[in-house]
C-alpha cells in the first residue's frame, strides 16, 4: 500500500488560516464510531525503525468522507512518515482512501525511529467536515499501477516547443513517462530527438531538439467545469526546469489561446537556483510557485494575472511533496498549497474579447473564459521564454535528467450547487486578490477604414481604431510617446534583450488588399543605439504563423532617415521565424509590427500606408477592374453621362469601362482617390514614358470626330486638351502617347511629378451627343525607346537680383534644420525688423539655413554674390567652432567655406550685425554647381554647434 509522503511544513500553513474557515475543518470521531487496533511493532532493518500497522474500522452508520487523517499524539518514539503537524503541533498521517465505507476496514502503516525503549502511542481519526461535507470525489487518479492509464489520459507528441521557443521534444515512450510504486513520474533527459515540429503531431515536417519529457492531458477523458482540482507532487528543480500543472479548454469556444482561457493551477521554473525575486540575497534559491490566469483575446493579445507563493520556513518544492489546488466556482477561482488559501481571482478582473460571425469584435458575457469544460495538463517543459530568460537564464545540461512527480490527482464536485461550484468555499482573508486586467474598449468600425489615398497609421497620435500592444514576455519592450522639436509627437521604442515586439493593433481585423499592388508602408525612423547583431524587422500581421516581415536596413545613428517598404515585395517575404506562412494582406488584424532583433532604441514618426508607382514598370490603372488607388468618375457640365462596367463580348478584352455621352459638356477621367478633405491624390509619374489605353467606339453620329485626351495635375495644372486620332467605329484601336509630348503640348503646364488624373477622356467638348464609347486597359509603362517627361518643374533662373530672406521667405524657399537639433524661427529685431533666428539647442551636429523646392540656375550671374547681413547672439559652448557658409546644389554638389572667407574678411563678432559678401565664382570653384543651387546653410563646425544662436537677414543673390 502506498504510503503518503512527508510534508514539511503544514503546522505552519495550517495556522496561517485560523482566522477564517479552510478547506481542512478537521473533526474527530468517537471510539463509538472507528476503531483503530494497533499491531505489534515491527523491526524494520532495511529503513533502521519501526513499524507498525494500523487496522481502521468504520462503525459508524453512515460514509465517512475524506481527507482522512490519523493523529499520532503521546508517542514514546519520534514518527518518521508524518505528513504534517495540526495546528496544536500533533503529528499526523494522511489516508489513501478519501472515505470508508460503513463496516470497512483500511489498513496503515506508520513508521518510527529506532531507539531502545518501549513504543506507545494514540491513533485517532480525523475527516474535513467542510470537504466531506460539499466536496464529492468525482475522478481521480492514485497511480497505483505500473503503467499510465490511457483511459485517463493521452500523450501529447510534438517538438513544437509549446510556442515558447522549449527545448524538448514530448514523446509517449517509457523513458519519460514511468509509473512505479504509486507515483507517476514526467522524466526530462538530455537527449537529441527528433519529431513533428508542430502542435498537431503531423510527421510531415519535423525539428531535432536537445531534450526529451512528456506532457499529459485529460482531454476528452477528464473534462469539468467548476469544482476542486488537487494534485500531490514533487516539482523539479535546475536551470531551464519549467514543470506545469494546468488546464486548457476542451472547446475553445471564444477562439485561440488565450481568449478561450487557461488555468495554470502551478507552474515552477528553476527551483534551486539563485533567485531573483526582488530584494533576494545571494545565495537565497528560487523557492515560488506560481498561480495563473491567462484570457483576454487570442495571441498575441493576450494577457494573464496571478501571485506567486513561498512555503513557510525556507522549504522549497523540489524537496518534498506539496498539495497544490485550485477551487473553481462560477465568476471566482482560489490557488492553495496544503491547504493555505494565498490567492483569488474574480470574473471583474478578466475578460474574453473574440471575433463573432459578423466580423466584429465582442465581449464574452457573464463570467467567460471560465464558464466552459476545461480539462487538466501535466508536463516538464526545458527551457524557453520564461525558464531560459530568468534566474542564472538558458539551460543547465548538468542538472538534467530532473523529474515532476505526482502521488495524485483528484477532482472534486461541489455537492451543495454542483452547476456553479458555488456553496463550498474555503476563504481566508489572507489570500491575496488579483486585481486583473480590465477589457479593452472597443472599437468603434471606422468607415473606409485604411481604404483612403492615404492610410495614416502614426501621425502625432495613433489613428482612430488602432490600439498600441506589444509582445513583451520578458519585459524587454518599452515605448513612449515623446515631444520632438521640428517634428511634434513621436513615438519612441526602447528594447532591452532578445525578445519581443510592438504593434499597431486593428482587433476587428481589416482588408488591406487596396495597397497590395502599389502601396508602400512608409515611416521616419531615427535610431539612437543598436547592439550589434540586431536587426530591424516590421511585419504585416494575420495573426501567427500568419506573418509577413521585412528587414529595414537601418542608417546612421541619430538621424532621421525615411523608410519605405513596397507592401507587396513586404508579403512576399514571409516569416522568416516560420517559414512557409505568409501575411493575408484581406484579413490583417496587426497592420504595423515593428521588432528589434535585439537591443535597440529608436523613434518613429509618420507611419502611413501611401501609393508610389515608381516601384513597378508598368503601372495598370484599369484592365476591366480598377487598380488601386484609381477611381472611374466623370465631369458633367450639363446632361449626363452614363457609365458602366460591360462585358465587351470581344475575345480577350473582358469586362470594359463604357460611358454614354447624354451631353456635349462632360469628360470622363480615372483620377487617384479622394482624400478626407476631397482632394485627388497626386502620384510622381516622372519615370514612366508612355500613357496607353484601348478605346473602341460603338456609336458616333458626329460629322466632326475629334476625340480628346488630358492628363492633369490638380487645376490649373494640366497638359491641356491633347487631341487623339478618331478610331474606326466598332474596333478597337490602342494608343500610346508619350507623356513627354504632353508635357511639351502647346499651353501644358502639366508637372509629372504630382499627377492625380492619369487620363481625362472624351470627345471634344462642345460636340459630344449621341457618343458611345468603350475603354481599356489604361496603363503607364516605362519603355527605354521612349523619351521621358522632361524634369518638372524647371528651375528658376536667375538673371537679376533674388532675395531669399528679407522681411518673409522667397517663395520656393523655406526654413530648414537637417537633423532635428537647432530651432529656426521668424523674430522681429529693432532696427532690422524681421530676421531669421536660429538656435542651436541639441547636443548632435546639425546644418541650418535656407532650402528651395526647386533647383536654381544661377549660371546669368555667375560673376555676382551671396549676400546677407549676420549677427551672432551666442557663441557656441565649444569656444573653438568656426561658423561655416555651406551652399549646396541638387545635384549633391557644394561649396563650403569660413564666413571670415568672406570678401570683408571679417570673423563673427558677438552681438553685432555684420555684412558677409562671397563671390559666386568663388563658390563654382570650391565645386557647386551654380545651375543647380537649392540650399544656403550657415553653420557651426559639425559637432560643436551646441549653444549657439545667430540671425540673418537680407539674404540675396545678386548680379
């Protein structure tokens, strides 16, 4: 018969609960009742004791339901196979059996230690009125055989890691999973196996991991709902040991882990080894156990809660064995260890937010996830994110192999309201309440969400609908959103290790499809440190494996850099933690993940999905559908127009794009979608050589049949009316036009480079009634036999005098600070009046001046000068910086010089305004191109620019 295992410390845990009723009101029973017939002690030479066997005896008229306990008081030797002390300090031993029937007999065998002299003592019986009482034993497993009950449970066969990145494979084999003298034993070895690499077991793709162990369920054999769950075990100990006693639900009825739910009844990582608990000493060893609740919504939007429980007195639960238990009642469940209540945890502090038939996004009701059958789990996992990234962190080979080992398992059913649990509590005051977490709100389904010309993601603030979220298991991920000069709010991400990331959650989940073919994700990012090693990742998220990454090639530290990532070439790349699973850009619930690799600090500014045909060679604007960002719309100054999408009927040309001139004042045009504001959006089609499309005429009572074609950019910006020859009635004719002779056709003011309406169609205004025509496969292509558009606009020339600062900027010019760090602003001085100020506040190097839009030809006056007027108000802490004149071109070239190179030859003077003149054939000589000037930028030397201030004004080009 098995005996029960020692204890240790129950005395102590017991009187931690006197002020409130436990799940152990002990009551005794009269000798009217049980009788309990000593046998003679016996020398036991093996173990050097005695032993003796105890013959206990239901008289009583009714079961007698456990636990059962038998006290050993006024003992002449000391008892060595106790398993505890009752509050008075008695010793005690626990029965097998949780009840005895009326007249049975059960038999016990204590020991004692080995001395010289007489052994007396008294027995007496003992059963937990409130268990015996409420609680009913309704599954249990004792272990007695020597082998696992496959009626009970079922191995689980994987090398899927448990989605924590473990380091063993769970296999069936006698090697891991051993039952022998009433204890099942989960044994984790050092060993090289290989197996499914996935959870379903499917031998169709397979991993080698270092380590076997086994993980057990009850699924389908042992499913509950409410009630008391107790298990006697022994838990491992060593780096990389993570042991788990747990439950899953069977139906996941709210969708994946974890919105459906777990109980983590304990969980024990790295027992033995130093700790790391807050405020812990050296050489103090890893002694919690944990109690968990993880719910929420499915990964990686999951959450948990819980507390953490030390055993009185120092004892660690790698030493002995310990009664773990959870009671689980409807809208409430409660942790024990041998029988101290130490935590609670209420339906107001979790939540389950699932995806409902419609598409949207739903609270659970009543007290969800924990209103369905769950079933239990028993495993030893080595290694992973939680035991490979706390304690003395990885895995120690040596402590392996290491061994959960379970005496029992037993449920119990509430017999006072067994469809809640409720009525059989046992409540201390001392338990702790876990707070929870609160549901997210909800968000409201915002209308043509991410469909506009623009999706703005980040811009100041996060848009309508999304919600910050990170997956940070080791607390490696922070973020903050912080104020930057020249730039307002941004974004701001500090990652510490190895692990985790940030993400811009949709949780109703959105169709992205529109950007797929022409859409590119688009941010500012300034990165400030970079371990080595670490890359920077951002992915398109489905939810896993369903991921898309790409990696971001990361510039210079401490300057803002623009990023842009063609949305399809970011799909096409897949997970690379996942091979083989890809985005679905239709059903993307995490439209922005960004994920160091490893340590990392850096800021985000402007993230946006944005059109950009420069990334494709032929640009299909319609071809029987529409191409994103396109729309099919039309222009009526007086009657109609009737359009629509027709089958052609003609061999290879499909649905067409036909309209019905009901006027002679309307156009026809597919133009870039609206912004918010109305607006068309405007895309660079500088790169491209040709406009082609398939026009077919059905119908045309015209005498006169002219036929017209535009591309605009934005009124009055446009080619003008450029005129097509007519095709034959009832064929189709295709046409290519070069967009260079758009631009060049008499009276275009046309800019390729803010295009919003690739092609305006229609018959010549003025004559149009009675016209029915059909169009086609509109496009742009590059083709290398083609000129391209000339470059637009074209640069300002300068023949005479420019000021590009005097009294308010020149237009085409504007303020500019390179790299975030000096502050450029309008003030007004008392005799110059208004002057440019500029401060440089920031501690990193930075240029500032004056940038134009547009490059400038200065080659008419090549033989004038730069001219301005300049005080200095502060020098710069570094008292050795030179102020510098650096004039740029487009082009990249530069002249850079000393502004005591001036002509005057005159140093900066503090406080006073001075007159600088350079030679603008001077500068050509330093290397700027004069026909490409766009920058005028006056500066402290790079690095030592901090603290300085300076004013300009009268800033000209002169002949």
């Amino acid at each position: 018969m098995k005996i029960s295992k020692t204890a240790q410390g129950i005395a102590c845990s017991i009187a931690l609960l006197t002020t409130t009723s436990t799940f152990a009101a002990w009551a005794d029973f009269s000798s009217n009742d049980i009788a309990i017939v000593q046998s003679q002690p016996v020398f036991d030479r093996i173990n050097r004791g005695y032993t003796v066997q105890l013959d206990i005896t239901n008289h009583s008229s009714a079961v007698i339901k456990g636990p059962l306990r038998v006290l050993i008081e006024n003992a002449s030797i000391a008892l060595t196979s106790q398993s505890g002390e009752t509050e008075s300090g008695i010793p005690y031993v626990e029965l097998e059996n949780t009840q005895l029937a009326v007249n049975e007999t059960t038999t016990l065998v204590v020991n004692f230690a080995l001395e010289r002299k007489a052994l007396s003592f008294d027995a007496s019986l003992q059963s937990d009125n409130s268990a015996s009482g409420n609680w009913t034993l309704v599954w249990s497993d004792e272990f007695d055989g020597n082998s696992l009950d496959l009626s009970k449970w079922q191995h689980e066969v994987n090398c899927w890691g448990g989605g924590n990145d473990e380091q063993q494979c769970y296999t069936d084999r006698a090697e891991n999973t051993v039952v022998s003298d009433g204890i099942l034993n989960i044994i984790a070895r050092r060993e090289d196996f290989t197996g499914p690499d996935n959870v379903d077991g499917n031998l169709g793709s397979v991993t080698t991991l270092p380590y076997t162990s086994a993980r057990l369920r009850t699924m389908n054999q042992g499913d509950w709902k409410y009630g008391r769950f107790e298990i006697k075990a022994k838990l491992p100990y060593g780096q990389g040991s993570w042991s788990g006693i747990w439950m899953l639900p069977t139906d996941w009825v709210f969708g994946g882990w974890a919105a459906s739910g777990e109980i983590d009844i304990v969980e024990a990582v790295n027992l033995k080894t130093q700790s790391d608990e807050d405020g812990a000493a050296e050489g103090e060893l890893e002694g919690r156990v944990h109690g968990t609740l993880h719910y929420g919504k499915a990964w990686p939007e999951n959450v948990y809660s819980g507390a953490e429980y030390k055993l009185p007195g120092g004892a660690n639960p790698a030493d002995d064995y310990h009664v773990y238990a959870i009671e689980w009642q409807e809208g409430e469940i409660r942790w024990y260890v041998d029988d101290v209540h130490y935590a609670t945890q209420r339906e107001n502090g979790w939540y389950s937010q699932y995806v409902d038939n419609d598409g949207d996004l739903v609270n659970a009701p009543g007290s969800a996830p924990y209103d369905q059958r769950f079933h239990m789990l028993l495993n030893l996992a080595v290694g992973g994110a939680w035991a490979g990234n706390v304690n003395d962190t990885g895995i120690d080979e040596s402590a392996f192999p290491q061994t959960l080992a379970i005496d029992y398992v037993r449920v119990y059913e509430c017999s006072v309201s067994p469809d809640t649990g409720a009525g059989c509590a046992t409540v201390s005051e001392d338990a702790e309440l876990v707070e929870g977490h609160q549901p997210p709100e909800l968000p409201d389904p915002v209308d043509n969400f991410g469909q506009g010309a623009v999706f703005d993601l980040y811009i100041d603030n996060l848009y309508k609908g999304l919600a910050f979220n990170s997956y940070n298991p080791d607390g490696a991920i922070s973020y903050q959103e912080v104020a930057v000069d020249d730039r307002g709010t941004v974004l701001e991400i500090n990652k510490a290790g190895a692990t985790g990331n940030l993400y811009f959650a949709y949780a109703p989940r959105v169709n992205l499809a529109l950007w797929q073919e022409y859409g590119e994700l688009v941010f500012d990012l300034n990165v400030s440190s970079q371990a080595d090693n670490s890359e920077l990742l951002v992915k398109l998220d489905s939810g896993w494996p369903a991921v898309s990454d790409y990696t971001v090639a990361v510039g210079a530290l401490n300057e803002w850099q623009q990023v842009r990532i063609p949305v399809a070439e970011l799909l096409a790349g897949g997970n690379r933690f996942s091979p083989g699973n890809f985005a679905d850009i239709t059903d993307i619930i995490n439209p922005f993940v960004i994920e160091p690799t490893g340590a990392m600090k850096l800021q985000l500014d402007n993230v946006r999905f944005e059109y950009n045909l420069a990334q494709v060679d032929s640009a299909v604007i319609f071809d029987g559908n529409l191409h994103a960002p396109f729309d099919y719309l039309q222009y009526v100054g007086s009657g109609s127009v009737d359009m629509e999408l027709v089958d052609s009927g003609d061999t290879g040309q499909g649905d067409v794009a036909q309209m019905s001139f009901n006027t002679d004042e309307a156009v026809v045009f597919f133009q870039g979608k609206q912004d918010n504001s109305g607006t068309p959006l405007q895309l660079d089609v500088s790169e491209f050589s040709t406009l082609e499309f398939d026009l077919k005429v059905l119908a045309d009572p015209r005498e006169t049949r002219d036929f017209m074609i535009k591309m605009d950019c934005g009124n009055p910006c446009s080619s003008g009316d450029y005129p097509i020859a007519a095709p034959e009635i009832g064929v189709w004719t295709s046409y290519q036009v070069a967009i260079a002779d758009l631009v060049n056709h008499g009276g275009s003011s046309l800019d390729v480079t803010k295009v919003d309406t690739p092609l305006v169609i229609f018959p010549a205004w003025g004559n149009q009634q009675g016209v029915v025509m059909q169009v086609d496969n509109v496009r742009l292509n590059k083709d290398a036999d083609v000129e391209l558009p000339p470059a637009v606009p074209s640069p300002v020339v300068v023949t005479t005098e420019l000021a590009l600062y005097q009294e308010q900027v020149e237009q085409n010019w504007a303020f500019w600070d390179c790299c975030a760090n000096a502050a450029i602003s309008e003030v007004v001085d008392s005799n110059q009046g208004k002057v440019i100020n500029v401060d440089f506040f920031g501690p990193s190097g930075t240029v500032s001046g004056l940038i134009a839009d547009v490059e400038h030809d200065l080659t008419a006056i090549s033989q004038g000068t730069l001219e301005f007027d300049f005080k200095l108000v502060n020098a710069a802490n570094d008292a050795s910086a030179l102020i510098l004149l650096k004039v740029e071109g487009k082009n990249g070239s530069a002249a850079q010089l000393e502004l005591a190179a001036s002509v005057e030859g005159q140093a900066p003077e503090l406080g006073s305004w001075q007159h600088f003149t350079f030679k603008l054939a001077d500068l050509a000589a330093l290397g700027l191109d004069l026909s490409e000037v766009d920058k005028v930028l006056i500066f402290p030397e790079w690095g030592k620019a901090q603290g300085a201030v300076y004013q300009l004004d009268n800033v000209k080009f002169l002949p």
